[in-house]
C-alpha cells in the first residue's frame, strides 16, 4: 500500500478502538435498575457522638462608633445607652465673630428603630459631658483601644455634667389619617449657644463633646446630627450670617447589663459584632438515621453538611437584634483556645451565607450553618491531615445591627447544644465483571 | 420513552453497595456479563445472516484468517454499524441508539500465495445507561433526584493475520489477537430541588487478554468453498483502575463453520454456525449465569446489475438465529434477525460498497421478562489497489 493509506489505515484504526458512541437510556423502576448502587445517607450528630467538640464567642470587633447612627435608650425595662457627639470644626468664615446666635443641633430621626412609649412622646435632653472620649468609648471606657484604656472618671456610663437643653420632646405627629415621627430633632441651645459655639470653635481648647440622654423612657435612633447657628462678624455687626458645621465624632455608649455572662451560650451580630466559634473533631465512620451500623464518612461525598445552632429565648431589651442581618462562616488558621479572638481567620467557607430572622426564631428554633465544603474537603483528606474543623460564624457586616442572637453552646443547657447534620454518600464500590 | 419512575427510598436501609450487577437488579442485554458480543463483521457479510467464514468474491469480515488468501491485491476495508434499540420489560422500557465501528481491516498481498494482514475489530460492546428518579426521604423533607449510571466502552482486538494458498483448493490461515479496552462506570445522582450537592462516582475497568484462531478454507470446485475457524484465548483480564483489584475470565473455544456456494453465475447461497464455549468461564462469572454461545445463518446474493467481470451490483437477503451467552431472566436469550442488502462495486471493480440492514429481535417477554426490538444496520466500504 502507498503512504497515504498507511496513514488513513491509522485514522481508521483510532476511529474503530475509540469511536463507540452510545446513547442508550433507558428508564428502570429505581428498586432494580442495574448497575453500581450507592446509597445516600443523613446523620444527626449530637456534640456527644464527637470525639471533641469546642465552643465559645467572642465580640468587640466592632464599636458603635463605627456605626452611622447613633442609638439613645431610657426606661427602666429597656436599659440605657447615651449618645456622644462632638463638633470640633466649626467654621467663622476667617472673620472675628462677635457672638454666635441662634444656634441649634439638628438630628435626623431614623423613624424605623425609634420606639416611643405608650404615652407616644419622648423626652431628650443635651448634657455636657465632663470627660474627653473617642468613637472606641464604651459603657466602662471612655477610650478603648489596643492598648490605651480610660475608664470614665464617673464611673460606667461618665459624668454627666450640666443640662444645655433641659429637655426636647420627640412625639408622635398625628393627623386625621397617619400617625409618624418627625425627620429631625432640634435641640435649640439657647443662651449657652455663645459659649458652646466659641468653644468648639477652638481647636486648642478641651472639647469634651455632648451626650443626648432620654430623659424618661423610650429608644430613638439619630443619623446625621449638625449644628446650625449664625454669626455677628464684629465688622459688622448688623449682619448675621448662617452657618453651619457637622459633628466631628459621633457615637453611643450602652450599659451592657444583663449580657456579661457568655457561659453556655453562642452568639451572632451586634455593635460589638459578636462571633461564634467553633472547633471540633468529626468521627471517621458515623451512625445514620434509623440504624446503629457505622458508615464511613471520610471518603464519602458530602451532599450537605450543616451546623444546626439551637435558639435560645430572646434577649430582653434592648438587646435582641432588631432586623435581620446576614452571616457567613471563615474557617480558623489556629486553635482560637489559644488565641482566642486574635486568633487568624482564613477564607470565608463557600456557600455558608445565611440570613438570620430574629421575627422567626423562637427559643429551641434551628438555625443552619452550611459548611458543606469544609466537611467536603475534611472528607477528601487525608486521614492524617485535618483532624479538626475549625470556623467562626460571623455578621457579613460588622455592627450591622444594634441587637444580636444567642443560641446554645455545648457547655450551657443540653437542649440548646449544637448538632451536626450530614447528608452524605458513600463511594460506589464498582465490581469486576 | 421518558417514563418517570418515582419511588420512596427508605432512608439509611442497608448501604447496598453492590458489584456490577447485584442481585434483585433488572437483567438487561449487554448489562449482563461481559457485555454484548459484537461480531467483526462487514456488511455483506451482515446482509447474508452472518455468513461470514467463506465467501465467493472476497470474503471481508475477520473470522477466518484462511480467507485472506483469496484477496490478490492490497486493501483496506471498514464498517461503520449505527443501531436503535427499542427495550420492553417488566421492570424498564425505553428506546436508545447506538454506533460503532466494528470492524477495521488491512490485507497485503506478500507473494502470489501468501497474504498477510492486520485488524481491529469488536469483541464485547460494554457501553450502556440509565437513568431514573428517586426521591430521598430526609429529615428535611423529601429530596428528589435524578440517578444516571453509565457503562462506556468495551473490549476489542486487533490481529495480526496471514493466509496461505497451499495448493489444491486449500488455503490455511493463522491471526494473532491481542483484546484490549477500558470500559469507564459511572455513578451520578443530581438532586433536584434540594440544595444538596451532586454525587459522582466513577472508576475504569480495564481488560486485556491473547487468542489465537486458525482457518482453513477448501475449494473442490470453482462453484463452491467450505471452511472452517477455530478460535481459542487465553485468560482476559479486567482490573479495576482505582482499587487495583483483579479478575480473569477464561475465554472459550470457538469453531465456527461455513459455505459458500454459487447457483449459476449470478446468485450466491452461503451459510455459517458458530459455537463458543462460553460456559467454560461460568466459574469466573458466578453471578453472570453463562451458556455457551450458538449462531447460524445464511442468505442469498443475487448480482443484478453488472458490466462482466469489472463490477456488479448485488441484493442480498438473510437470516440469523443466535444464542448469546450471558443470561437474562430465565436463561440465555435468542437474536433472530432477518437481514437486507445491497451492494455496489465502484472504481471500475477496485472498490466496493456494501449496505445492510437487520430486523430482529433479542430475547423474549415470556421467557426473559425483557425483549428488545432491534433495527441494526452496517455500512462498509473496501478499497483496493487493482
């Protein structure tokens, strides 16, 4: 034969070896289909069927301060939280001011997070504040930063000095066909405006800021808060300019009492960005559902897997979360037992976002966790390696919310303890013919 | 087709994790065993039911290396085998297709009397699928999903022949083969609603084994030849690539027998029977259920268009009755089919083209709780150097 039908003679020779095609589909009763079987399987895991199991939280990765509101709470059911504001860039136009006038703090009212009482009104109050602070302020620190950490020389909460407004009242608007909340509050300062004004206008003086206090009962929640006012220029003084300045700081400082104690108990969300964290050690072989027999879970494929966290009664007020806010899990470089809240924090585990619906979670309700692709890949592992799942369950946004959620650690009540669900498959064993 | 099947699936029963074909499953045609034996046949040879041991004017399929010695001139041949199955059963029914190339073959003429020549062909065709839906019972509520298990590939052979004229009439040949594949399973379960992820599961099965078959063909009389093929191999081989692990089935002793008789100069009549000991590898397939294999058929080919000696062109008809080996519900089914075909010479007699088609079926309702219908055609063309 010639070259060349050598060469088709291979073409062909690869077509007959390798060219099958196949689309053959039939359709048999599942029960006896042929062909390799595999069973799908679930198990329950209760923190008791693991050879370990670790659980804590830690919060304070966020402040209030790094929130855009500002969340002022008084009565005696609903706790207190204080609001800190200072203005420290207040503008004359280069010009010297003979006196300052008319002046007033001017706050937004986010009506969606504002609660009055029965009586539909509230009263707010501006107090001077006696004490330097920053945005890291909380209840006990007037500065709490890594490193740096001023107690309120009052004691938890500071001292609160001179009333400047004795009192602003926020009530209900009603008409013949609504009810509603103003957008703004306006605090006029009056007489101590002049004084208020020149201080804050000096940037070498001790600016120590104003706290807004409720002043009988209800929680209002304050964005943007400015200070409007004019000046008399002393060239002429017949002549009053408006002016007017944005606060330089802003924050608010809660007492946290009544959610010291974090024994028994996980939590998720709020100003201080509260996380969850997890450690612990998955059995090779597991029982399923329905019988005792152990199957092999390492070398399965994981379908899914989730971390069931047991809800715990609300919080009283103000602390439960107020809306919904979303959480994601990381996985954990160390062991956060010797690291705790520094511990380093890896990749977010794929696919583990889950929204969390205060509304719809009564105590012993269930929320999942999905970490279907951290198991998966424990799963896939060697035996040697990746002995313990560790992560955190985290909000996606840090201080998203004012409130957070509690659910059941494995140390705290049984019924609340964590449980591990696993929906998983087995490998096919394929036989010989 | 597209019957759905929904059935609940107890959670946790027992992990039946299961060889091949496990007990309680469906037996279907080419699930079973080793697959489906697939013949290296050419298209006339298709069209003449299966005789394909000796034939007047060139004998093409690679059953007989002996009639290699009645080619004179170099060629190259393939046939290309498309078919579509139609299944009914008790437990399953559903239509599929199917192609493939069975046959690939070479001849080259050495010295007047010797030829010698290589070939690919078909062994046991292994591919096959299904696919059905489920729905898993979990604690979350039910979770339907969508199963699909697949077999690709097969065992096939190549072999080196030669066929020797060695005076008298008589020709004897000798091929080689070497059977090789790899047959790829898999396992994917896709759920439906739920947000579970898929499972995949899947590994290859490799084979590899020897044979050696031996021919004669005899000639007394320019009108008539009569042959016969012994084929026998050695251990074949299957390893599982992801766990390492092995089994050998022994291949069985084939003879196969025809003629090939010409009635006058323009109508040929040709017959062959086949035999394999099959059952001989029994012990190696303890739960395939194995008897021997059985075939015959024949037909007729009538040259109805022609210029002498150049070229024809030729209408075959045929019929074959087949026993395979590997069992269904209650034994070992029968093929019978009946076969059409048509044939041309092209390139002023140096090349040809053969066409054919097969109606039949493969087991029985009654007798096998499975029948399939079957429409199976080849297509082959030759070409040669003069």
């Amino acid at each position: 034969m010639r070259a060349g039908s050598s060469r088709v003679a291979l073409v062909l020779a690869v077509l007959a070896l390798g060219a099958c095609d196949r689309d053959e589909i039939v359709d048999p009763d599942p029960d006896v289909a042929p062909g390799p079987t595999s069973s799908t399987l679930e198990t329950l895991l209760d923190m008791g069927m693991l050879s370990e199991w670790t659980d804590t939280a830690f919060g304070g990765f966020a402040r209030a301060g790094f929130t855009g509101y500002v969340q002022v709470v008084g009565g005696a059911a609903i706790g207190t939280s204080r609001g800190l504001i200072r203005f420290a860039e207040v503008d004359t136009g280069g010009s010297e001011v003979q006196a300052f006038d008319s002046a007033r703090v001017v706050m937004s009212v986010d009506s969606a997070f504002t609660f009055l009482p029965a009586t539909g009104m509230t009263i707010l109050q501006l107090v001077e504040l006696q004490q330097e602070w920053d945005v890291s302020a909380t209840w006990e620190f007037a500065v709490d930063t890594l490193g740096v950490a001023t107690p309120w020389s009052g004691g938890p909460g500071g001292s609160l000095g001179p009333t400047i407004v004795s009192e602003d009242t926020l009530a209900l608007i009603v008409t013949d066909t609504t009810t509603e909340l103003p957008d703004s509050l306006v605090f006029w300062l009056g007489e101590a405006a002049d004084s208020l004004l020149r201080l804050w206008a000096d940037s070498l003086a001790v600016n120590t800021g104003l706290a807004v206090v409720v002043a009988d009962s209800g929680q209002v929640r304050l964005g943007g808060t400015r200070v409007l006012f004019n000046t008399i220029p002393v060239s002429n003084p017949d002549t009053a300019v408006a002016r007017s300045a944005s606060s330089t700081a802003r924050t608010f400082i809660f007492d946290p009492t009544g959610t010291e104690n974090i024994e028994g108990i996980l939590r998720i969300g709020g100003v201080e960005a509260w996380r969850s964290y997890v450690q612990f050690v998955v059995p090779d072989s597991v029982p399923v559902l329905g019988s005792s027999e152990l199957y092999p879970l390492r070398g399965s494929t994981i379908n899914t897997a989730q971390l069931l966290l047991i809800s715990r009664e609300q919080l009283p007020a103000p602390f439960p979360a107020e809306e919904p806010f979303q959480t994601v899990s990381y996985e954990l470089v160390d062991d956060f037992l010797v690291f705790g809240p520094r511990t380093p924090v890896g990749k977010a585990v794929a696919g583990s976002s889950v929204v969390l619906y205060p509304d719809s979670l009564a105590a012993g309700d269930t929320l999942r966790f999905d970490i279907t692709r951290l198991l998966g890949t424990w799963s896939r592992a060697s035996p040697d390696s990746l002995p313990r799942l560790r992560f955190l369950i985290r909000p996606s946004s840090a201080a998203a919310t004012f409130g957070f959620w509690e659910f059941g650690a494995v140390d705290g009540d049984p019924a609340f303890a964590p449980v591990l669900r696993v929906v998983f498959t087995p490998p096919v064993e394929f036989g010989l013919p | 087709m597209s019957v759905r099947h929904r059935f609940a699936l107890l959670l946790a029963v027992g992990c039946a994790l299961a060889p091949a074909q496990a007990a309680g499953q469906v037996k279907l045609p080419g699930v079973v065993g080793l697959g489906r034996p697939v013949q290296p046949y050419d298209a006339r040879a298709r069209a003449l039911g299966g005789a394909a041991v000796v034939l007047h004017g060139g004998n093409l399929s690679a059953v007989n290396p002996a009639s290699l010695a009645r080619i004179h001139s170099s060629g190259i041949w393939l046939a290309y085998q498309p078919e579509t199955r139609s299944l009914k059963g008790d437990a399953v029914s559903g239509d599929t297709e199917t192609a493939s190339f069975p046959l690939f073959r070479m001849a080259l003429p050495m010295s007047p009397r010797w030829v010698g020549g290589a070939a690919f062909g078909s062994m046991l065709d292994r591919n096959w699928s299904v696919q059905f839906t489920d729905t898993l019972s979990l604690t979350t509520g039910d979770a339907p999903f969508q199963e699909t298990r697949t077999s690709d590939g097969g065992v096939a052979q190549f072999r080196l022949e030669s066929g020797i004229s060695v005076g008298s009439g008589w020709a004897v040949g000798a091929a080689v083969q070497y059977f090789f594949g790899e047959t790829r399973i898999k396992v994917t379960r896709i759920f439906l609603e739920d947000p579970l992820l898929p499972y995949v599961s899947q590994t290859a099965i490799r084979a590899s084994g020897w044979g050696l078959t031996v021919g004669a063909e005899y000639q007394p009389a320019e009108d008539f030849i009569v042959g016969l093929a012994a084929s026998w191999g050695s251990d074949l081989t299957f390893r599982d690539d992801s766990t390492g692990a092995e089994t050998k089935v022994g291949l069985p002793l084939g003879l196969d027998v025809g003629a090939s008789m010409l009635l006058g100069s323009d109508v040929l009549f040709a017959v062959a029977a086949g035999w394999e000991n099959w059952s001989s590898a029994g012990a190696d397939l303890p739960d395939a259920g194995v008897e021997d294999a059985w075939r015959v058929g024949g037909g007729f080919e009538v040259r109805f268009v022609s210029s002498g000696d150049a070229w024809g062109t030729f209408l075959r008809l045929g019929g074959s009755y087949e026993k395979l080996p590997f069992q269904l519900e209650g034994g070992s089914p029968w093929e019978r089919a009946l076969a059409l075909g048509l044939g041309a010479d092209f390139l002023g007699g140096r090349g040809r083209f053969d066409g054919a088609v097969e109606f039949g079926r493969l087991g029985s309702r009654d007798a096998n709780a499975v029948e399939e219908s079957f429409t199976r055609y080849t297509f082959s063309v030759a070409v040669f150097t003069n």
